[in-house]
C-alpha cells in the first residue's frame, strides 16, 4: 500500500468517527427537546431564577403573538383564551395546516414518532401557550424547532383566529361557555314544547275551548288521517321488498304511480318489451330495443325510489306540522282553563319555563358581551 494511501484511509476514518459523534448529538437533542414538550403539556412551569439560564440551552424558538382587546373587563380576555384554547380552534388549525405539507412537516415534523401518531391536535397545543400580560392584553407564545416554524405557527394562528371569528354564527358560538349556554336552552325550550303536546292532548274535548283550538285540533285530525293513509302505503312498500314480489307491484300503489315520470316510463317499458317478442326483428333492432329496455328499467328504478322517499319525507313534514299545531293548540288554551286543569305536568312545565327564560336571557347576555369582544381585539405578532 503506497504512503497516499494510508494516509487517506486514516483521513476517512476520523471523519467517520466525527460524523458518528454528531449523529449521536443530534438524537440526544431530539430526545431533549421531545422530553421539554411532554413537561410543558403536563403543566405551565412556575417563574423561577433559572428561567433565563433555561432559555438560553433550549433547542426552542419562541414567536410572541399579542392579542390587545379594547375592553378593561376581565371577561374580554378571558372570553378569547377560551378559544384560542378550544378544540374548534386547534382542529381549524390542524386543517389548514395539513393543506400545506411542507409547513406541517417544519411544525410537527420534529415530533412524528409511532408513538405521536394520531395525536397531532395535542402537540400542536402543546406549542402554543398563553400568558396575561395585562387586564387588555394576552401573550400567545409561539413555540418551534426553529425560529422559521415558529414564526409560520404565528402566522397561522392569527390568520385562523380571524376566519373562525369572522365565520361563526349565531346557532355556533366560537366560545364553549357560548355553546354550553345555547344547548342548555335548546335543551329546556324542547321540554316545553313536548309538554304542551301532552297537557292539550289531556285536555281535549274540554266544554270551554275555544273555536281557536277546535279548528286547530280539525286540522290535526285530518293530519292523522293522511299520516295513517301514508304508512299503509309504506308498509306496502315493505311488503313487497321483503317478498320480493314483481317490481310492477309498486305501480299500484298511488303515491308512486302517481310520481314523477313513473306512468310514462312503465307505459314505455310495457312497449318495448312487446317488441320484443316480435319474431320479425332484425339482429340490429332487436339490440337497440335490449338497449332502450335497460335504460328505460334504470330510469324507472330511480323514479320508484325518488317516490319512495318522497313518500318517507311526506309522512316527516306531517308529523312535524302536527307537532306545530298541538303546540299551537296548547298556546290558544286559556289561562282559566289551564288553572282548573291544574295537574302535575302544568306545574312542571310553569317551572320549566321559568328556567328557559332566565336561561335565554344569560345567553343573549352572554352573546352581547362576546360581541362586543370580537369588534374590540387587535392580533398581531410582537416585534422582536
């Protein structure tokens, strides 16, 4: 071996050995990093001393996203942590991130392991901290492997926190406790509504009601009828499919018949398979009649079925125009009767209502404070 030789050999040797340390060094910070992520999730560290000192060997960079709100009360700032914080907010932002792999790879690249896997919603949150700065002002920390991902992470926030304000809406409040708020008098008002269905169906036929609730309870009357005529068809329908009977079956009941093109298209059908045994038919006629007999079969299949769900969400509306007008009825129920009828269920639903309403009016209290948070903040990231 010539002396260049050996020389080489023992120059590609050290670097080996280097380049083996570096790997090593890298991991260990990986593994640092991963371990200073899982204890900023389980809980936001005290300020101690030696904060700087930690600061300072951290392989983290941090981006400030201020959010400034023009109301001193302490529920404004309260009010936007609370979405900053909610899974609607963090679940938009994994969206919107996951239309960009090379951003959600600089973000969460770091922490994909198979133990990360299908937790993407908890890392992201375990980057994004807050901390009041003043009563008008929230600090959002921003964290990331580098400063590029945290300053991308920034971005995101607010332009998300901007959308989700600007796309909320009344039936969906951005805020949880708003939500909360919201189901609670759904959930109350329900109980009414279905209460005045019993006690007006309780006190039917009573020799005080009024033409009001008589011509109400005629329309209702004549409801049942229609639902009832319905769900025999329906239940003919079911027949049938269960049976498998021949499908020309379900020509003979009226809501089908009737619906649609389905007449024309049977009438159609009939015709064309009676060309088909027509003996005198060419090889070439015979093959476009074949074929207008599967299409016009698939058309009729669709019609049927277009029938039948008509048929379903008939029997629906009715339903639910029932529920209106025994609603209606109880509405048009005098006071004096309801007090003579005094039974256990009117004092369940006097108390219920009293619940709804004050539960009514904390939530649209409630809406007006939020309210004026939304077109009061300012967000924007901090000058460094």
């Amino acid at each position: 071996m010539q002396p260049w030789q050996c020389i080489a050999l023992i120059v590609l040797s050290i670097a080996v050995f280097f380049y083996a340390s570096f790997l090593d060094e890298i991991n260990e910070t990986a593994q640092s990093s991963l371990g200073t992520l899982v204890d900023n999730k389980q809980g936001t560290p005290q300020v101690s001393p030696l904060d700087g000192e930690k600061n300072s060997t951290s392989t983290w960079a941090e981006v400030l996203v201020m959010l400034d709100s023009a109301i001193e009360e302490d529920y404004a700032i309260s009010f936007h942590e609370e979405v900053l914080e909610s899974e609607k907010f963090y679940l938009g932002l994994l969206d919107d991130l996951s239309k960009s792999p090379v951003a959600k790879d600089l973000i969460l690249g770091p922490f994909t392991s198979e133990l990360l896997v299908g937790n993407e919603v908890e890392i992201l949150s375990s980057l994004i901290s807050f901390r009041q700065r003043s009563q008008k002002t929230l600090e959002i920390i921003c964290k990331g492997h580098s400063t590029r991902a945290a300053h991308l992470l920034s971005e995101l926030i607010i332009r998300n926190y901007n959308n989700l304000l600007h796309s909320e809406t009344s039936d969906s409040p951005a805020p949880q406790s708003l939500s909360q708020q919201l189901e609670k008098c759904r959930d109350l008002e329900s109980q009414m509504e279905d209460l005045k269905i019993t006690i007006q169906e309780e006190i039917a036929g009573s020799s005080e009601e009024s033409v009001e609730v008589m011509a109400i309870r005629s329309e209702i009357m004549q409801i049942d009828e229609d639902v009832n005529q319905f769900k025999q068809h329906l239940l003919r329908i079911d027949e049938i499919h269960k049976a498998k009977l021949n499908p020309e079956e379900y020509f003979h009941i009226p809501p089908i018949r009737d619906y649609g093109q389905v007449t024309q298209l049977a009438d159609i059908l009939e015709q064309l398979k009676s060309m088909r045994l027509d003996s005198t038919l060419n090889e070439f006629t015979r093959n476009e009649v074949e074929k207008n007999i599967m299409a016009n079969s698939k058309e009729l299949e669709k019609e049927v079925i277009s029938a039948i769900e008509k048929l379903k969400e008939r029997v629906s509306e009715l339903l639910l125009q029932k529920k209106e007008l025994q609603q209606a009825a109880f509405d048009h129920i005098s006071n004096a009767t309801i007090l003579k009828t005094k039974t256990q269920r009117i004092d369940m639903f006097d108390k219920i209502k009293k619940l709804a309403l004050e539960s009514r009016k904390a939530f649209e209290d409630s809406t007006l404070l939020w309210m004026s948070c939304k077109s009061s903040y300012n967000l924007y990231r901090a000058t460094q």
